[in-house]
C-alpha cells in the first residue's frame, strides 16, 4: 500500500536542488527522517539529488541514492502548475525502484 503524506517544510527545496511552488493542504506534517526527495516544476522538469534528470531515469537514480542513504520514504516536491500525469510517472519510478512509501510535499 503507498502512503501518502502531506508536508511542511522550507528545507526541503534546499534538498531537491530546484525551488517548487507547492500546492496548499489544509493538513501537514513533517516526517523527521526525510533524506531522498524529488522536485517537478511546473514545465515537468524533474530534480533528484541537486541534479536534474529526465522521467525514465529516475529509477536508476534513485537505485543509486538508495545504496548510499537507505530509506524507507521518498519525498516528492511538485509545482501546484506541473502536470499530474508527470508525478504519477515519477511516483512509478520510484515504486519500481522499491519504494512503497512515497510523500508529497504541500504548504499549510
């Protein structure tokens, strides 16, 4: 089952290497053990680890982060204008990578 959290925070831009627009939630909190996180701007550029990379290769990326910094959640950060079906393509890569657990970053 993938769990989705709605989050807080102004680190986590600095983390994703690319400032997002995050959309507004009127429940948020902040997962304390956060160390992966992925950003989507609004032109559907992707962003994981201070590098952007295209949709498709994500996964290996995100293989290669998770040898280095294991984790059981992946963070990802998208622009309140980036198209959906490009987050549901990221969210894939990442449950193909073996992530479950995926959050997804908002403002309160």
């Amino acid at each position: 089952i993938m769990l989705i959290f709605f989050i807080v925070t102004t680190v986590f831009v600095k983390e994703a290497g690319i400032e997002v627009n995050k959309p507004d939630a009127s429940r948020a909190f902040l997962h304390k053990n956060a160390n992966i996180f992925i950003a989507i701007t609004e032109d559907g550029d992707v962003w994981l680890d201070k590098r952007e990379v295209s949709v498709d290769s994500v996964r290996a990326n995100l293989e290669r982060l998770l040898t280095e910094q294991p984790t059981d959640y992946v963070f990802i950060q998208a622009d309140i204008k980036a198209k959906h079906g490009v987050v549901v393509e990221v969210m894939d890569q990442v449950k193909a990578a073996g992530i479950d657990r995926i959050a997804v970053a908002a403002r309160n």
